[in-house]
C-alpha cells in the first residue's frame, strides 16, 4: 500500500465519526481503567491510562502535530502497538518508514545518516512490539500491554544494546538497512 494511501485510510480510521468524549467512555467501559499487570510502576512505565490516550497519540503522530516532545520511547512502542492491532498492514516495514520518515519531515528531523529514520531499530522495535502483542488476549486494552511491555527490557531506551554494540547499532549502515545483532541474538 503506497504510504500516502496508507496515511489517509489511518487518519479516517481514527476518526470514525466518534468524539473524543464518546472514545473515551467507550474505552473506560472495556478496560475497567484496570490493567492487570505488575503493580510495581517504575519510571519506564507510561502515562496512559485508557486507549483513547493511544488512539490520540497516533492520530497526532499520524497527522505530523504530534510535538517532538511527546515522541517518546513509550509513545514509539504504542503507535507500534497500535498499528500492529487495528492496522497490521500499514505495520509492514514498507509502510512503517514511510510514516516515521513523514513524522519525521514533519517535525523538522531530517532523515540523513545520522539522525531521523533508523532502519534497524525500527525493525527490531516492530518485531519485539509484535511478539510481545500476541502474548496477550486480543481483547487486553492496549494501554495495559503498553504498561507490561514497558516494565521488561524494552521499556529502557537502550534496551537494544544488549544485542547489538553501540558503534554497529548507530552506524550510518544500521539506519539506512537491517544490520544483524552483533553481540546476541534477538529473543524473538
């Protein structure tokens, strides 16, 4: 799917025609606002509280209005999320860079060897992001797989360099293509 086709089916599925209002009544009925995850919050765990908050954050990153600020580690795994659940297509790689790299533009990042869209985080991030998804019951609220995903290893910003050393993962080759781990293997 061309990415501007891929960009324009999103944003009209987000907005359905619900309000904000009606999203988040809707969503506090299927969560109970409740995850039944760990407990213990530790400063990796997000801030969502309901998938409305989710919903919210792609429409924004989606649309580019979504300050830089907010692009967070946490925010970069619930769009991943997201996307993976309610559009598996449009979180095919092909589609995937296109939106980061259109985020990106956005934002005033560029896209150049050394800053913007990186190829091998992307793809390890959408494979753990993946794995991680389909551990859990389709009907698990997304703000709640979120909060588990974030209390393990990927919740830390550099969690990936436990498998790959810092050179190799920032090197102008890892950002533009998929570069293997060379320190362990994925988990996934």
């Amino acid at each position: 799917m061309p990415v501007g086709l891929a960009w324009d089916s999103l944003k009209a599925g987000l907005d359905s025609g619900r309000t904000l209002k009606q999203r988040k009544a809707s969503a506090g009925r299927a969560t109970g606002a409740h995850c039944q995850t760990s407990p213990q919050k530790h400063a990796a765990m997000t801030t969502y509280t309901d998938d409305t908050e989710i919903d919210d954050l792609v429409a924004s990153f989606l649309s580019g209005n979504l300050p830089k600020a907010e692009w967070t580690h946490a925010a970069h795994f619930a769009a991943a999320l997201w996307l993976l659940r309610h559009r598996p297509e449009c979180a095919e790689l092909a589609v995937m860079r296109g939106l980061i790299r259109a985020y990106n533009t956005a934002t005033g990042t560029a896209n150049a060897s050394s800053s913007g869209y990186h190829e091998t985080i992307t793809i390890a991030s959408m494979r753990t992001a993946k794995s991680f998804l389909e551990t859990h019951p389709p009907n698990t609220p997304l703000f709640c797989v979120l909060d588990a995903l974030m209390a393990g290893p990927p919740g830390r910003s550099d969690w990936l360099l436990a498998y790959w050393n810092r050179e190799t993962l920032f090197s102008p080759d890892a950002r533009s293509r998929w570069v293997d781990p060379d320190k362990a293997a994925l988990p996934i």
